[in-house]
C-alpha cells in the first residue's frame, strides 16, 4: 500500500490530470478527491491521508482557511497547496 493521498480542486480538469499524474505511481493511492473546501475537510477526517494535494482557490472555503483546519486539527497530514498565478509571464 503507498501514501495516502487525498487531492482537491474545483476544476475537474484540474482534478483529472492530478489524479492521472499521482496514480501513475505505484507509490501513491489515491483516497478520494473534493471539489469545495468544506467537501475536502469531510474527507480528510473520513479517509485520513497521509497527504494532501489542494488548490489555493476553491468555493465555500478556500485553501488557505483548509491548510489551517488542517494543520491545527490533523497535524499528522502533509499537505500540498497549488496556486496559479493568473497573468504571471504575459505582461
């Protein structure tokens, strides 16, 4: 069995290519996905990954408001946050 990795995203390509990405690795097993913030702290106290892989940005409660329930509440769980840069390189 590898790490247990929960990801979250609002954007289902998004979520797609991360999951296409992680299960191409033996090593990782994904354990669900959340597309809103309170969707993905359920999760985590459900499926309690050793990790997870978020976006910055997501409806209901955002990225940064989930990293710190998470820490706080799962100090256990390693956590990965992504942020796009809207703009960044085409000015």
């Amino acid at each position: 069995m590898g790490l247990k990795v929960l990801i979250a995203d609002d954007h289902p390509l998004i979520l797609q290519g991360l999951r296409r990405a992680l299960e191409a690795s033996p090593d990782i097993d994904i354990v669900g996905e959340a597309h809103t913030g309170p969707e993905l702290l359920a999760l985590v106290e459900r499926r309690k990954p050793e990790a997870v892989l978020m976006d910055m940005h997501m409806p209901e409660l955002d990225g940064l408001a989930c990293l710190e329930h998470i820490t706080k509440t799962w100090p256990e769980v390693k956590t990965v946050v992504l942020v796009c840069v809207r703009g960044a390189g085409t000015e």
